[in-house]
C-alpha cells in the first residue's frame, strides 16, 4: 500500500465519504459467496446515502454505488477488499490481510484503518542469492518476488577469484580470502542498492558464505537473516516463502519491543491513555508512538474542531465511525509509528495508548 495513495484518501471530506470493507476468498467457491456478500453491502451502502444524505446531490456517489459489482473481478480476490467512492474518487484496494467483521461506512471522511494496517505489514526487501557460482539480488513484497535487480553491477557472474595456481589452492586460508575479496565487492554493490531504496537483505546462502559475508560487511545490519537454498525446491515461491518467515518474525518482535518501549515510557510519565487527550496530543504533533488493540473501535461526534463526543449509534449524521483511524493516520503523517496488535501483553495499557515526545 502506497503512503501517498492513504494520504490521499486520508485528506478528503466530503458528504458523503462511502467505505466498504470485507473479508473475501482466494477459492472460485468463495468468490461466490463474495458476489453474494458484496451486493448486500452495495444494498447497505446505497439505503444508508439514500436516507441520510438525500437532500444533497447524490445520484452520482449512488450511480457509482450501484455499479460497484461490474468493478470488481472476484475471480482475484486474496483476504479482503476495501472500497473508497465519493464523488470524487474511485478506490479499491485488495489486502493480503482479513478484517474482523465486514463494514458499510458512511461519514465525512473515508474509513482507512485497514490500509493503515497494511502500510505497516507489507514489507519491500531484497534477497541476495549468494553463491560463488553466481549473484541474484531479487526485490520481494512480503511473500512474493517482484522482480530481479539488473545493472548496479547485478547479476554477478562466478566468484572470479579462482586460484589457478594448483600449489596455492591447498592453502586454505588464500582460498578463503580470495572467497572474502568476492563477497567484498558483492556487499558493496548491495550498499549503493540499499543507499538508493532503504531496503533491508535476507541472503540465501551456506552458512560458511554468510559468516564471511558479515565479516567483510561495510554495513552488517542491512542483513537481517539467511537460509541455505533447498536443491529440491527452488521455485521462486519457495524461496520468497522461506524469506517471508524470516522477515515477519522480525516484525512481530518489532511489535514486541514497540510494547515494551511503550510500558517503559509509562513509568516515565511519557503515556496518554484517555482518548480524547491522544486526540489533542496527536493534533499538537507530539505522537511518537500509537498502539492500538486491534478489536478497538470507537465512535465520536465532533464538538468544534478539537473536541467529540463518544457515541455508540454510527447511524447518527456527522457520526465519524471510527476516530482511531484519524488519529492513527494523524501520528504516521507527522513521522511517528502507530501499530495495531492482538498482544496481550498490550492489554495491560488499555485499548490504545500514546508515547509522547515531551
């Protein structure tokens, strides 16, 4: 998920802003009961504009509404969709991830949450397949390869420090510096790809390469893990499989840590719980770090530009359906972190807290 196409959903205000978010099936069994799903919430959608915003122009938004079903091929569904109409915008957006209930919503302003969850697990890396045969470097969203790196020096040819004295090749520590020398020039053509894209490298490799290669590494945290190459399966979807385990086990630390970085500054004084008070921070620019129970959703009315009221009726006009997915946006747009999590390490915080910068 883009940055630039949530922040452009984020901006808009309009009345009526539509959302529809829900789950859906990767089977062609499912996406029947996706094409059934859809239409009732299509139904939902166009009674809900229908009745609250009648007395505004509305037969374009309802138009749209209604020719959603033409717009969507289920037949390429992966775990859920979630569409953005206004007058203006036209949005659907599919998401490796499923969402806790299916949603219609009808406000001001589009319902972005779930991409924002999206933004922070999708992750772009890169695989080095490190050999003295030869050098890939790949470039991976997630669990899949999106292509291979070409020029910057890739794709390498075989290590071309061979000995070619056969006296020398007995010494083994020559052989294992002219080996070095190879992964030397590798890790610095790495570094300038990295410079460029600020993408982190999983390498397959043996474990012997892999210890040479951080020895010699300018730069050793850009590695964030290797496996050695299955001879018997060496599909791209393997190796993007096995890179992908790797790689989310480190973001589920990451949100381990971000918890405990949380807990810290709680001792320090450093935490709003209440949500009206993160609301006020947020807008002042002191988030530094936003984590939210993933079940946590809530209601507000605005009162003025920096004040609401917690309702439970999202039916009620003006009724934003769920103020943490500003606030969440609002932390991220002024460079701080904002996470969502099912930990229950978390629920000694509440439902959502804020580490503030002072």
């Amino acid at each position: 998920m883009q940055k630039e196409k949530i922040e452009k959903l984020a901006s808009e205000k309009g009345n009526p802003c539509v959302t529809i978010s829900m789950n859906t099936h990767r089977t062609s069994d499912g996406n029947q009961q996706d094409v059934v799903e859809l239409r009732k919430l299509i139904k939902e959608a166009h009674e809900h504009v229908k009745n609250e915003f009648g007395q505004h122009e509305i037969n374009n938004l309802l138009e749209k509404i209604d020719n959603l079903e033409q717009n969507i091929d289920v037949n390429h569904n992966l775990e859920s969709v979630h569409i953005f109409l206004s007058d203006e915008t036209t949005e659907i957006v599919k998401s490796l991830w499923p969402i806790s209930k299916n949603v219609v919503s009808v406000t001001e302003y589009f319902v972005i949450k779930p991409l924002i969850k999206d933004f922070n697990r999708i992750e772009e890396y890169l695989i080095l397949v490190l050999s003295q045969s030869g050098v890939r470097l790949l470039r991976v969203i997630n669990d899949s390869i999106a292509g291979e790196i070409k020029g910057d020096e890739f794709p390498f040819a075989e290590n071309p420090f061979f000995l070619t004295n056969p006296d020398k090749s007995k010494d083994g520590k020559q052989v294992d510096n002219m080996i070095c020398e190879f992964f030397n020039q590798v890790d610095k053509a790495v570094l300038k790809i990295h410079h460029k894209t600020a993408m982190n490298v999983v390498v397959i490799c043996t474990e012997k390469n892999w210890s040479s290669l951080l020895k010699v590494a300018d730069k050793p945290s850009i590695y964030i893990g290797n496996f050695n190459i299955n001879t018997n399966d060496s599909s791209s979807h393997s190796i993007a499989g096995e890179a992908w385990q790797i790689v989310s086990k480190l973001q589920e630390k990451g949100r381990v840590n971000a918890i405990q970085e949380m807990k810290d500054a709680a001792v320090k004084g450093l935490v709003i719980t209440d949500l009206l008070d993160i609301f006020h921070a947020v807008q002042a620019g002191r988030g530094d770090l936003l984590i939210t129970h993933d079940d946590y959703h809530q209601a507000v009315k605005m009162n003025g530009q920096n004040s609401f009221l917690q309702v439970d009726d999202v039916t009620q006009h003006g009724v934003i359906d769920d103020i943490t997915s500003e606030i969440a946006w609002e932390v991220i747009s002024k460079k701080g972190r904002a996470i969502f999590t099912n930990q229950e390490e978390f629920r000694s915080l509440g439902n959502i807290a804020l580490k503030v910068r002072y």
